[in-house]
C-alpha cells in the first residue's frame, strides 16, 4: 500500500513539457498564407521546417503575411542582401553567420530559395 | 568488512550509464550502475562505489586513504546510509560555451546551467525490487521560450518492479530507449530520432538481463505534459548482445508518431572494450519522418564514433566523429569532429572540455567551418 501511494505521488510531479515535438503543430500542419510573391509559400516553409523549431515559434509562425517578416522585428529589410534571415546563415558566406547553430547547412537549393523570396520585396 | 564491501561491489554483474564508454571498465549493462536499466539518472549505491573509485583520480585522496575508505565516502554528503530504504542525490552540470573562439567580431561566450537536480530513490524488499525515483529540479528552457514556461520540473520520475535480477518492469516519464545514450545531447544520434536530454515520454518499460542478451521493450503514451496533439505516442525495442564476453553489438527500432508527424528510426551500434578502461562507441542509423504537411518528408542517416583513451586513471581523452545526412536523396551532408578530456580529479566531480568543428559539404555552395568549444563541470552529492 505504502509503495502503491508513493507511486501514484510520482505520477502527479510536475513533468518538463518542453521537447523535440513542442513546435510540431508550427512547423508541420498546414498553415494559410497571404501576400508575397511566388517564392513566399516555399520560403515560409523552409523557416517552418529550419527556423521555427528554435525561432521564436510562437511568433514566426504568426507572421503568415508576407508583410509581417518586414514589420516585425526587421528580419526581412527589403533591398538585396540586406535580410537578417539570410545573413544569419551559414551559406551566406558572412563572417558570423551561424545559423542552423549546431545543425547542418541548408541544402543550397533551400537557400536559393530564401534569396528569390527576399529578392521580391521592392 | 572487506568482503562484505568486494561481496557488494560484485552483487550486480555488469555496468553502463549514460557514460556508456564504461564498457572499457569491462561493464556491459547500465543496471550495474543506474537505477534505470537503460542508464542515465541516478546512481545506485554500486554506480557511487565505481565513481568513487574505480573512475576518479586517485591522486588527490589522503595518503593514508586506501580504497576501501574511499568508497565507504561515496554515499550522499560523503555519510553512509543509515538506512536501506532511502537514498537521496544532489546533480550540477553546467558549462561554459563558446562559439566561433578566437574571433575578434564574432567570438560569443556564454554560461549555460544545464542541471540542476534533487533525485530520491525509495527501494524497498529483496534485492530492492521495488524502487520509486524522483528527479526534480532546474533545466533551461530555449531561449524561445524564457518567461514561458516553468524552468523547474520532472524530467524523470517512476516506479520499478524487479521480481527476479534478470526481468524488471518500469513505469513514469522516462527516456526513451533507442541507442547508444551518449551524454552529448546535440549528437545527431539523438537529434534526429528525437532522443535528446528533454524527450522524455511516460510509458512502461519491459527489460530483460540475461547471460549474453539485453532487451529492452518500451510502450509510451507521449509526455502526458504536453497537449495532446503533440504527444508522440508508440514504441521502441532495442537488443544487445554480450560479445566475446566484454564487448556489445546492438539493434534498436522506434515508431512513434504524433497529429503532425510520424517517425520510424533504425539503428545498428556496437560498444568495444579496449581494456584498462579505454573504449569504442559506434552508431549507425536512420529516421523516417512523414509530416501532416508534407513539408519536411524525408530520411535522416547519422553515423556516431566515439573513443575514449584512459591513459591514467580519472583521465579519458576522447575523440569524436559524427555524421548527418539531412536528407538521403540529397547530396549534402554535415561532418562534426572533435577532440575532448575528461578529467575527475576526485570523486562527485568531472571537469570537460570538448572542441567541435562542424564542416558541411554540398556540391553547389561552400561554407565556411564552424567552431565550438564547451568547459564543463558537473558535480554529484
């Protein structure tokens, strides 16, 4: 009895609820998207996929309008080459550019893909 | 009192832990050491004798200190238990980072405080078949997630019913078992079939011990924690095989899946004795993942190569080789390698220091090397 009680008090402790999955909803359901050119829908789902596990997840996954990466935190400055988002990473061949940290490189192709997107705001 | 204490260092046959390089110390299995069969969380009072002992410096003890006085101070605050059914632990591990080290501009330093834990065992009857342990305490949030959520909680809490030394069931939020469970929570041996330091599910694990075989059989609801869409519920299996007596070549399979994903892993290890405490560690595998979206569908394959030289006692140099392939249509790939020490001048206390270069290869773009460094200490009470 004694030791039926004490496991059911473990049961009820307090469990870490943050893991590998907590940003699965953000990054794998099926999100609406407004604005933006045709290289929006992919490049949003690349950051879905590279960025938002670590990247302020509850915000990037917000910003479905091409707009919002403009007015929110800067991460797009329109004009080429200028976009935090890309020079963070590390196919950008910028010095301190160190995103994914700790992971790989994007495949080259998903990179090209983030310049076009970038490249679409005037 | 010499025997009683070679007689209790001898009570279990074999040791691993989430140091599982200890197989060169000629311990296969983690239950030797850990209250958790597959490894990792606290010690049991034979783990603490070995720490004690057998893995830290000897250099720094009394003279007068033969080994016997040393592991007669292994047990919490340095005091032998008064009694059988109560054991408690204290566990700190924090490091210093720094990335891109050297670089004028780009030099980042920053101190993180990994754990911070209380553990309580209660283990009554023969043998302790039943144990009951608790881990509480602090772990850092991403920094995402600062200010959202608690930064004190469980990551492992559960019950244990061992009706015989060679079959045991366990219960609670536990780890997961698949592979080799390096410490290195960032090797891709873990990211990728998401096995790393807070992935914990609630489930019930069956273990099996015997003369050559160790089994492991894990069903899991997900961390009852989280909301339920998220929970990755499934099931894993992993085998070993003792091999020419010391050393173990393993097999594990994991299916789990939650509303948005689902993951199907496989891998291959082997954990060599290279003797006087030296060892191999090898893992080879894959992750399948399908997303609701269909937007990150692919297949993962990671190779892991540890070594661990032990030139002196307390000392280990390591060596470290990994391997990720993000996607296995694709040709890109990522090698990180590095060497390490891993120093425990006197027992309760390990001081590490790891180098990490990461180089990723594409045919069409080059980037340039990144680099990493970690000074670790981790202390245990």
């Amino acid at each position: 009895m004694k030791f039926a009680l004490i496991a059911l008090l473990l049961f009820y402790i307090g469990c870490q609820d943050y893991n590998s999955n907590s940003f699965d909803k953000d990054r794998y359901s099926e999100i609406e998207l407004t604005g933006g050119g045709a290289n929006f829908k992919p490049a949003y789902k690349i950051l879905q996929t590279r960025c938002m596990n670590c990247h302020q997840h509850a915000q990037w996954s917000g910003y479905t309008d091409a707009q919002d990466w403009v007015t929110n935190e800067n991460l797009i400055s329109p004009g080429p080459d200028k976009s935090l988002v890309i020079t963070r990473i590390i196919n950008s061949g910028e010095v301190g550019a160190d995103m994914p940290q700790g992971g790989a490189a994007l495949p080259a192709s998903e990179f090209q893909t983030l310049v076009d997107w970038e490249a679409e705001y005037p | 009192m010499k025997l009683f204490l070679i007689g209790f260092l001898f009570l279990f046959s074999t040791f691993a832990s989430a140091y599982t390089q200890f197989i060169g110390h000629s311990y296969t299995s983690c239950l030797n050491c850990h209250f958790n069969p597959s490894g990792g969380g606290p010690l049991n009072d034979y783990g603490r004798v070995v720490s004690a002992t057998l893995i830290s410096s000897g250099a720094f003890y009394p003279k007068t200190w033969n080994e016997e006085k040393v592991a007669y101070t292994s047990g919490f605050l340095f005091r032998k238990p008064k009694q059988d059914w109560l054991r408690t632990q204290i566990n700190y591990r924090g490091f210093q980072v720094v990335q891109n080290p050297g670089s004028s501009k780009n030099e980042q330093k920053r101190w993180i405080n990994m754990q911070a834990d209380a553990r309580v065992i209660l283990k009554f009857g023969e043998n302790d078949k039943f144990i009951a342990v608790g881990q509480y305490g602090y772990a850092p949030l991403p920094q995402n997630l600062e200010g959202e959520q608690t930064e004190w909680r469980s990551r492992e809490h559960y019950v244990g019913y061992r009706p015989s030394p060679k079959v045991g069931i366990y219960a609670g939020l536990m780890d997961k078992v698949f592979g080799i469970k390096v410490i290195e929570h960032i090797a891709f041996s873990r990211i990728a079939p998401e096995v790393t330091q807070n992935d914990q599910t609630h489930g019930v694990m069956g273990h099996y011990l015997g003369e050559k075989w160790e089994m492991f059989a894990h069903g899991f609801v997900g961390n009852l924690a989280q909301d339920e869409d998220l929970r990755m519920k499934g099931g894993s299996v992993m085998v070993e095989r003792t091999a020419f007596d010391i050393h173990r070549i393993g097999a594990s399979v994991m299916s789990s899946k939650n509303n948005y994903q689902d993951l199907l892993s496989y891998s291959g290890h082997t954990r060599l004795n290279l003797k006087e405490g030296s060892a191999i560690l090898a893992e080879i595998g894959q992750t399948n993942r399908k997303t609701q979206n269909g937007s990150d569908d692919r297949t993962m394959r990671y190779g892991l190569l540890q070594t661990y030289l032990r030139p002196v006692r307390g000392t280990y140099f390591l060596a470290n080789i990994e391997y990720f392939k993000k996607d296995i249509k694709e040709s890109d790939y990522t090698v990180r390698w590095g060497p390490g020490i891993q120093y425990f001048p006197i027992q309760r206390l390990e001081l590490r220091l790891d180098a990490y270069n990461t180089r990723n290869f594409a045919p069409t773009s080059s980037t340039k090397d990144s680099w990493m460094y970690l000074l670790q200490t981790h202390i245990w009470l």
